[in-house]
C-alpha cells in the first residue's frame, strides 16, 4: 500500500499517446537545425522546409530502444542514484537563476562562483539532496562559459550527480571533455555518466538550433539528457488540460526520436513542466490547483513508455514563518511525491527560479523530511491485516496493550510532529529563516566535499582555458 496521485485513466493514457502520434504526423515539429533535420530524414522523417513530420512508425521505434532504467552516476560511487526511484523521488536543488538572495543582507544581487560553491557545499552536506543543479548562474563569466564553468564548480565542490543546461553543440563538447577528465575518458563516461543535461525545446512543438544539436552531441555520448516541454495551458498550450498534455507529450516523443536517430539506446528522462498559465500574467503558475494534475499526468506518460521521469518540481518558493504555513509546505510536497516523478529539482528556489536562496534551500529540504511520512509504504499481509489478533481482542476491546501493536506501530504510525526537525537544530532560536541562516553558517564553516585529485584538477583547468580559447575565440 502507497499514497500515489493517479490523473489519467488507462483509456485516458490511450487517447493522449494517439493524440501526440497525430500532432507529430500530421503537425510536426519545427526544426531550426539542419543538421538535427538531416539526421530524422535520413531515418524516415517527412522533411519539408523546418518542418519535420514524424510518423507513428519512427516513434514506436525510438520507444522500444529507450533504456527503461538509468543510473545517474556520481564523482562518489555511492551518491549513485537508479532511475526509475522507488519509494521517495530523487531531489535536487533548483537551476540556474539568474539571481540570489544574499545569504548576509538578503538583499537581491546578481550571483559569483562563489555563491555557486556555496549552493554546492551545502547541497553535498545534504542528505536529501539527492543530485545538484547548478543553482545560480556565476555572473563574472563570459555568458557562453557560464555552463561549463558552473559544472566544473559543481564537480569540485559537489561528489553527487551533476544536472546541468547545455545550449550549444560546442559547450556539450566540452563538457563532455570536462566530465571524461574526472571519469577517466570519454569510454569510461559512457559507462558512468557523471553528468545529465536539460534542453528546452521551444513551446510549442520548436526545437532551436543550438539546443537540439548539443542533445544529438550529448546523445552521442552516452549522457542522459532531459528535455524538458515547458508548455501553458491557454498561452504556448490549448487551454484545456487534454490538449496541454497532448502538445507536451507530443515534444517528449519528438526529442525521444531525436535523441535515438542520433544513437540507438541512448539514455533520455521524460521531463515535464508543462503547467497552466497564470492569466493575469502569462506567468508559469505552480500555485494552480491544476499543476500537480498536469504532473500526475506526465508521470503517467512516463510509465506509459518506461521511460524515467522528471515531470513534477513543486517550487515552494516561501519560506515558512509559523507551524501552519510549514504544515501548508509539507502537504504540498506530499501531494507531488504522490505523482510519483523519479526526480526533482526544485530546492532552494524563489520567485519562479528568478533567484536562489540557501536558507531556503535548508528549509525545503527540512520539509521533504516531514512530507516523506505521507509516502511510505505499508504492508498488506496476513500480519498487517491482523484477523487474529481483531478475534482474540473482539468487540469493545483494546489493541493498545497486545504484542502485535507494539511489534508495529513504530513502523507504521508517524510519531513525529512538524516541531521535531530533522535538519534544523531543535534548540536553535529564532524564526524558521533564523534557524536555516545558523544551519548554513554551520555547514559552510565545518564541511566540504571530498576533493578531486589535484592532477585531475589541473587538467580541468586547462580544459577551461582551451574551451575560452575555442568558444570566445581569444587568443
């Protein structure tokens, strides 16, 4: 037994996967790339112009050669994470803001590597993170470097899997050069890859030049990538909630087609943030009662092709200021793990991932702990179900006393309360931002992630020399 969020029935499933084969078959896709429409030409794509028509054949295809499960490999063996999870979703912290909110002033300013170092320490510190982001852009580099120096920052101060953006053929290159220095060679990261990559095709049904050849790149070499539909309802989306699942799904397929044509059995995630729109603004809305449907619906998808997931980051945003608003964080986290997305990177994230906080990233994940309780799984057995001890109680009994009661009720009731914190030191004063602020100060002064070998770092830094050489052109 298990506390699951279920959206779609079978039938629902059905109609939403031939509703995708259609939009791909008779719509298409828009293909800026000629190379990417090359490549699907070459395997039975309908080309005309920058639109690629892709029949149902070509995507049952690319279905059956997907792996069904991946292993997103770490610096440090054991922070392995297998794909699809199983209780819990895999967690990570938010990506890439552009902002953050300053951990001494909490003043918003514009992000250094070394905040990014900061979010990587206390990311690896973390028992429920479970992979890193690269939370906030180092704002000193040279845009075009900015994803692989925040990769190289986040493999020297994080031994967990790294997921990361990459929007150019050139910057997938050398990051895979940058992870094949630590792996030991580009055939050695194949076998672990110590790196996964987010692309964004455009909503809807657009795939950009630059994104969708780095994933061909990447494809090639054997890291996962996550494209990720970022499709809203009434805006890039019909408006009705059917429709929005079909015109995400239907760019899912398309990047899964790409992704195999450009090497068979390479590793993809399904990865969804198709919501509604907020009509007041035209804003992706997190807060809509219809988020977590949409999420619970993707996943289905997911499961559907077996292919692992990334389609739910519920994004609290806010810290908590009292027990009720904590509470109110706890219930929304459980009813996303309830949707069942093998991971989510979310964490520590404000204002629609505009800026990142540490105190929040603290204080997310000290309300994961407590909405685990909703998730667990019990036992349905002949023991559980306890016929025998119901008969020698009987009617108007009491159960308190009896052996089976204290052989299980630790397991299977919750005796914590949101007071009892798993993160945040119980004694600590103040107000739950003041406790997540001395929770900080104590990870960044006491801990660090176990260092890379200083050969291995002196060959990454050659590598970031050449790479600025190569993508700014200096000399």
């Amino acid at each position: 037994m298990r506390g699951v969020l279920t959206f779609l029935s079978e039938e629902e499933i059905g109609w939403t996967h031939e509703a995708s084969l259609q939009i791909l078959k008779e719509t298409g896709i828009k293909v800026l790339s000629e190379k990417v429409r090359r490549l699907l030409g070459e395997n039975g794509a309908d080309v005309n112009g920058d639109i690629v028509k892709i029949p149902g054949s070509l995507v049952e295809e690319a279905i059956r050669k997907v792996p069904g499960g991946i292993t997103l490999c770490a610096r440090e063996p054991k922070c392995d994470l297998k794909l699809p999870a199983g209780e819990f979703p895999f967690l990570a912290t938010s990506g890439f803001s552009p902002f953050v909110d300053d951990f001494e002033t909490g003043k918003r300013r514009k992000p250094i590597r070394s905040d990014l170092r900061d979010f990587a320490i206390v990311s690896d510190y973390l028992d429920t993170v479970d992979f890193f982001w690269p939370t906030i852009i180092p704002g000193e580099v040279a845009p075009l470097l900015q994803e692989l120096y925040s990769l190289a920052i986040s493999f020297e101060n994080n031994r967990k899997h790294i997921q990361c953006s990459c929007v150019t053929e050139k910057t997938a290159l050398w990051q895979i050069r940058l992870a094949a220095a630590i792996a030991g060679g580009e055939e050695e990261l194949k076998k672990r890859p110590l790196f996964s990559t987010i692309h964004c095709p455009v909503a809807p049904l657009t795939f950009e030049k630059d994104s969708s050849e780095a994933m061909v790149v990447l494809a090639k070499a054997g890291i996962p990538t996550a494209p990720m539909t970022m499709v809203l309802a009434a805006t890039t989306a019909p408006a009705t909630i059917a429709g929005t699942l079909a015109v995400a799904n239907a760019e899912e397929l398309a990047a899964l087609v790409i992704v195999e044509c450009a090497n068979s059995g390479a590793p993809m995630i399904y990865t969804s943030e198709a919501a509604p729109a907020n009509m007041k603004t035209g804003e992706i809305n997190y807060k809509a009662p219809e988020y977590p449907l949409i999420c619970a619906g993707a996943a289905q998808m997911a499961r559907f092709y077996n292919i692992p997931d990334l389609v739910s980051d519920i994004s609290l945003e806010e810290a908590p200021f009292d027990s009720l608003s904590f509470e109110r964080n706890v219930l929304k986290v459980a009813m996303s793990f309830m949707g069942r997305t093998d991971i989510s990177p979310w964490l520590g994230s404000r204002d629609l991932a505009l800026s990142a906080s540490l105190e929040q990233l603290v204080l997310d994940a000290e309300v994961c702990e407590h909405a685990r309780a909703y998730l667990r799984r019990f036992e349905l057995n002949g023991d559980t179900l306890a016929l025998d001890v119901i008969h020698k109680v009987g009617p108007g009994g009491h159960f308190l006393g009896d052996r089976h009661t204290v052989e299980h009720f630790k397991k299977e009731i919750w005796n914590k309360t949101l007071s009892d914190t798993f993160i945040l030191d119980p004694m600590a004063k103040g107000s739950f931002t003041e406790k997540a602020k001395a929770k900080v100060k104590e990870i960044l002064s006491t801990h660090k992630a176990p260092p890379i070998k200083e050969t291995v770092h002196k060959e990454m830094e050659q590598i970031l020399k050449d790479a600025e050489k190569d993508i700014l052109g200096n000399d």
